[in-house]
DNA sequence: TCTGGGGTCCTAGGACCC
DNA sequence: TCTGGGGTCCTAGGACCC
C-alpha cells in the first residue's frame, strides 16, 4: 500500500500558519515579479480565481473581496516543507518526497489500521507545523492519488484520510473521478479522451489496451495498469537532479545585448552554485530567450542553443563562458526580449569522470569556487562576477511575508 | 503598465555503423 | 523501372507533473 500525503493550498496555508487572522478569509500567493497567481485558499477558490490568472486582472476583485495578496516566499515554503516532510517520514520507513507539498510513503506490510495511520499524520503535521494535509492510501501510486483527491474533496466526512483497500472502493472512486483529473493525464489526452465519449477514469480504464498504446504510448497503458490495481510504479530513490534550470521573465523588455547579457550571466552563475551543491559537473548546458509574446504587434522572436563542453565543469567561470557564447550565437538585433534561461544537463559526479585527453577544465577554479560559496554562503551574495548584473536589481516583490523561519540566506534561527 | 518557474520521461527521426 | 536490412546512439520537441 502507498499513502499520498499532500499538503492542501500548501504555499496559503503557509502564509496562514503565521497568520491564523488570514483563517476562512481568501488568500492568493502570487509568483515572482507579482505576476500570476499560483497558490489559493479555498476560499480564494470560490471567489473564482482560477489558478494562473494574471495578478492585474484581478486586483479590483481581489480588493473588492478583501483577498490577503503575498509575493512568494520560497525560502519559507521551502522550510516548512521540510518539517512537514520529517513529520512523515516517522510514519514509513521508505517516503519519497514528490514535489515541494507531497511525499508518498510505502505503507507495505505495516501492521497498523491504515485509516488510523492517515489520520495520526494528518493531526501531527497540523499540530506541529499549522498545515492542513491529505492523505491517500491505495494499492497503487495512481490509486494512492485518487484516494487523496477524495480526502480533500470530502474533508468532513473522511477526517482528511480515504483508504482504498476494497475493489468496490476502487471502482466506486474510478466512476466519481474525471478523466482530466487523472494523475498522468494532461490536458492534451483529456481533449483526446473526451472528444471519443471517456468522461470518468473508469471509462478510461475500460479502454482497449491497443488504443491507449496508440494515441498515448505506454505512459497510457501503465497508468491504465495502476488504475486497475496492478502497481506500475514504485517508490523512487531520491537522486541526484538530471538538469538544472535558473529562468526569469524580465520586468520589462530588453532590447540590447547587453541588458540580456547580465541576466544570463547570473542565471548561469546560480545554476553552477547548484550544481555544486549536489557536488555534480555538467558537460552541456542550454540557453534560452524569448520576445515578449503579449505584444503581439512586435516583432516574434524565440531561440535556444545547446553548448557542448569539452569537458566537464562545474566552475562559475567557465559555465558562465559558456552561457555567453551559446547566447552570443542566437541573440538578434531588434527584439525585445522578455525572458530568458540557462539550463544545464548531462551530468557527471565530480569525484569520478572521463578526463579528456586535450582539455580540461582549469585546476585552480575548484578552490576559488569553494571560497566564493563559503563567503556567500556565511554573509549572503557577497563575491560576485563584474559580467553580473548589479544587486540593486531586484523582483518586484511587493506584499512579501516576513522570512519567519529563516535567516537572509535560508539558515534556519526559528524553532516551532 | 502589469501575464511564473523548475523538473521528468518518452518518441520520432536523423546520423552513423556493419 | 527497379534502389537492403538491421542495429545503436543522440537529440529536439512534446506531454506531463507540481
């Protein structure tokens, strides 16, 4: 058996936990630069605000209806999530932390009443950290899902636990769930699935396997397959990240080469701080940069290049050098540019790789890179590149919360 | 005026090999 | 007019997730 813990509305109920006047009143958290709206309260969620919606649109109802409106607060949530996730971790001896608000725990041959486990998490974590979760349990990660979707749907009625540990619950929940509320199912195969009469995750899964294979690769059949009960997909080790990502939009459009060059310049300096820190070297990296695809009377311009290394690095400055040469071979004249990306990839442990015969990356810059993070580290970003751009260049972050439980640089000074 | 960010997995098709 | 067959590896792009 799998449960799906699941933190409900996680990044509100963060700002609530600190907050309890903001309880039964609506609360949004928008994303940087104050942008869209990527967290609700359930009572935001009522008012009709729909996940995404652009922050401008909604301000006369957001004052209208006197909506608690936060900037991100990613070193808080980022916290909180991790004493939410060592509450869980005491109730199995194998979890598997999903994404920044839920973690799947193996509950196999625990001899406890499994309804009586969920609920035993549920009051510890709200007790503890002032976060509402849901639990889920079921034969299957798919299943543990729909479990945990009926939990938080039906609060009330489950106490925040459903267990699915019958085939009647099984097929019972499979008919109440619609097919585009399927976890694995997106909205491109929910388009596909309805439009030929699938409304329901049963109808789904009563789907010849041909046909799934078909139009949905065996991505489609697996999920079918945990639907059913037969588990497709196990816990998963927590590994070493495959890529590592540092994007922005820009607050407004850059025209020059220059502009766009400091803000590359600094993604890819913190994509290498990364880097370092899960002690990886990468031999590829990718740059990306867009046009403001709003004004659509201006010019369209999207481009991106993969740089290959001829050897592997994780050193700010060579990564950087890099950066600067993929973006110099796809930056046009003419465009304003609206966001932008470093993405680096193929990585390697940087205490065991293939030397090359005819390059390697300086010597010298695994020193000075551990100084440098040492230094930001102990007194935030103080050493940084003259190519960077300038500190006093900052998000709009207008309605950020304090950093109740962390320090500037993320270091932990609050016990709850 | 203002429209997010960071990941994973799969596949088709090209390049290359014998 | 007819133009082999069977592999592997790599990558861009799509679909999905939170």
């Amino acid at each position: 058996m799998f449960a799906l813990v699941d933190c409900n509305n996680f990044y509100a109920s963060c700002e609530r936990a600190f907050n309890p006047s903001l309880n039964n009143h609506p609360v949004v958290v928008l994303s940087n630069n104050d942008g869209c709206v990527i967290a609700r309260s359930n009572e935001a969620k009522e008012l009709g605000i729909p996940m995404g919606a652009p922050a401008f649109e909604y301000r006369y109802l957001f004052e209208r209806h006197h909506v608690a409106v936060f900037s991100a607060n990613f070193s808080l949530y980022g916290d909180m999530s991790h004493r939410v996730m060592t509450i869980l971790s005491d109730y199995s001896p194998n979890q598997e932390i999903y994404s920044i608000d839920e973690c799947f725990l193996d509950l196999s041959n625990m001899l406890v009443d499994l309804q009586e486990h969920g609920l035993a998490m549920r009051k510890q974590v709200l007790q503890w950290t002032g976060i509402p979760v849901s639990v889920g349990i079921a034969p299957t990660k798919a299943l543990a899902k729909a479990a945990n979707r009926i939990a938080k749907k039906f609060t009330v009625r489950t106490g925040g636990t459903y267990v699915i540990d019958t085939d009647e619950k099984r097929i019972k929940a499979l008919k109440w769930l619609a097919v585009e509320d399927v976890w694995g199912i997106g909205r491109r195969n929910a388009r596909k699935l309805n439009s030929i009469g699938v409304k329901t995750a049963y109808d789904f899964c009563r789907l010849s396997r041909t046909w799934v294979l078909n139009n949905m690769t065996v991505v489609g059949t697996r999920l079918q397959d945990d639907l059913n009960g037969i588990p497709t997909l196990d816990m998963e080790p927590v590994e070493l990240k495959q890529s590592i990502a540092t994007t922005r939009t820009f607050e407004n459009d850059y025209r020059t080469y220059d502009e766009v060059k400091e803000r590359v310049c600094t993604f890819a300096v913190t994509c290498a701080e990364k880097l370092r820190q899960q002690h990886s070297l990468c031999n590829a990296l990718e740059v990306f940069i867009q046009s403001n695809r709003f004004k659509e009377e201006d010019e369209q311009y999207s481009n991106s290049i993969t740089v290959k290394f001829p050897f592997p690095t994780s050193s700010t400055l060579e990564i950087v050098d890099f950066a600067l040469q993929g973006l110099q071979s796809i930056f046009k004249k003419g465009i304003g540019y609206k966001r932008a990306g470093v993405v680096l990839m193929r990585f390697v442990p940087d205490n065991e790789y293939q030397q090359s015969l005819f390059f390697k990356s300086n010597p010298k810059h695994a020193l000075l890179m551990n100084a440098i993070d040492q230094l930001n580290s102990k007194y935030g970003t103080t050493v940084r590149l003259a190519a960077q751009d300038k500190k006093t260049h900052k998000m709009k972050q207008e309605r950020l919360s304090p950093k109740y439980t962390t320090n500037l640089n993320g270091i932990i000074n609050v016990s709850l």
